[in-house]
C-alpha cells in the first residue's frame, strides 16, 4: 500500500511538471515550463502597478523625465521589430509600455509583467548618460520579454503544491507529525536557496538580452562595463553571491565583457 501510495504521488508531481505552457526565451532560446497566462500576469501587473503610481511622487525634472521615455520607447521599439521579425509578433500584444521617473533617492529600477517600468531619480547620477540608461532599461524590458515574473510564480506554485502532496503522503504512511514538520522545514529551505539561485540565473539572463537590446536600439553597448563598475562603487552590500537573488558585481561584469562579441554584433551607431 504504502509503495502505491508513494507511486500515485510520483506521477502527480510529474503530471504537474507537465502542466501548463513551454515558452522559449528571446535571444538565448531557452526553455521555460509557465503555469500562469500572459492575460493573467498582465491584469496583475496593471492592477499593481496603478496603485503604486497612486503614492508615488513623479519627477518635475521635466529633462530627465523625457530621457527617460525618449530611451524606452526608443528600446521598446526594437524589441517589437526584433519580435515581429522572428516570427512572435503575436507577443507584442503582451505589451503596454510605460516608462516613468520617480522621485526617490534609491539607485534602482524595476519593471513588471507587461513593460511597465518605474526608475528612481537615485539610478541618474550612476547611469550619468543616455547610453548607461538604456543598459538599465533594456535589462527591466528583458525580464519582461523573457517572461521572468511568471516563470518565477510558475515555480512557486510547482513547489507549494508539491509540498503539499509531500505532506499528505508523509502522513499516510505513518511517518511522525515531528518528522514531517523537520522534513518540510528542510524543504522549503531547499527551495529558498534554490530559488534565489535561480533568482540570479534571471539576472543574468536579463543583463544578456538587455545588452543586445541596447546595442539594437543604437546605443554602445560597451558602455555597460563602466556602468556596472560605477555601480559596484556605489554599492554599499557585500552579500555573499550564493546567498543573493544577483550575480555578484564581478560575476556580472564578466559575463557583460563575454557577451560583448554577441551585443556589437547588433549595434549599428
């Protein structure tokens, strides 16, 4: 009983592997499993994103404010002519860019499902030029266009549920409610640090297609080597990299100057 028991649970974790839709990721073509729609993530981020503008102070550098749409749009421009010129202008519905500059001191900026960005006022003074901003945007555009957010939640969902069977199944065959709480314990720290790895894994994967994205809409890519450098500079958190949700500063810049050869290859002045 307790190895049929064992076997049911077997295959319906496999069955949930096998759910959902496989989407492949521009430009580095990987393949990723998603549990959730395109239509579904964009009603989330809009809701979202409408109520975070609801509090937020908008720029009045009425200047900074315009490079800032003038970048986006430019690299939201080439990421829908690169989709429709191979063969996926039916994601470009999936899109609603929107490019907006806050008043906030943090050196950040952030994008949601759908191409809906917020950068902070505190990101200008290390980007210093129109180029480095496009490397920022066209990272925060990738991670939209390589689906990141619903792949992250996708995962997610595969783990909560298969907790939960892991649970049941635990019970009924006789293993102690102890035991049980030690063994999801240790799970779910698993899936912590396995998430976070694959947290960077993203990062990763969106500083490579931002790069190219950048170089398509006509801005130098090898701008990004400096500007990353000026960020570490400015950058006053030195967590270990196994234990963050980003590459470390000298991981990144050097995967930056191997794909270098890829991005010019798309950079026309």
């Amino acid at each position: 009983m307790k190895q049929l028991k064992l076997f049911i649970v077997t295959l319906l974790v496999a069955a949930l592997s096998g759910c959902g839709t496989t989407n492949t990721v521009p430009i580095t073509g990987r393949k990723q499993n998603l549990l959730v729609s395109d239509g579904e993530m964009l009603s989330l981020s809009t809701q979202q994103y409408q109520e975070f503008m609801k509090t937020a102070k908008l720029s009045t550098n009425a200047n900074n404010t315009a490079m800032v749409k003038r970048v986006g749009e430019r690299l939201a421009s080439a990421v829908v002519t690169y989709l429709k010129a191979n063969g996926m202008a039916n994601e470009v519905a999936n899109y609603k860019w929107t490019f907006n500059l806050v008043q906030d001191k943090q050196v950040n900026a952030w994008c949601m499902p759908g191409g809906l960005i917020v950068v902070y006022e505190g990101l200008l003074p290390v980007t210093q030029n129109e180029a480095s901003l496009a490397i920022v945007l066209g990272h925060e555009i990738a991670h939209a266009v390589a689906k990141h957010s619903a792949e992250q939640l996708s995962t997610k969902m595969k783990q909560q549920y298969g907790a939960q069977i892991g649970a049941a199944v635990l019970g009924s065959v006789g293993v102690s409610s102890t035991a049980t709480s030690i063994i999801q314990l240790a799970a779910s720290q698993g899936f912590y640090l396995s998430n976070l790895k694959y947290s960077r894994s993203n990062e990763s994967e969106a500083d490579h297609m931002g790069l190219i994205f950048a170089a398509m809409a006509g801005y130098d890519p090898q701008v990004a080597v400096s500007f990353w450098q000026r960020m570490a500079a400015s950058s006053t958190s030195k967590t270990a990299e196994f234990l963050s949700d980003h590459p470390s500063d000298a991981s990144r810049i050097k995967n930056i100057q191997a794909w270098m050869p890829e991005a010019l290859k798309y950079y026309k002045k």
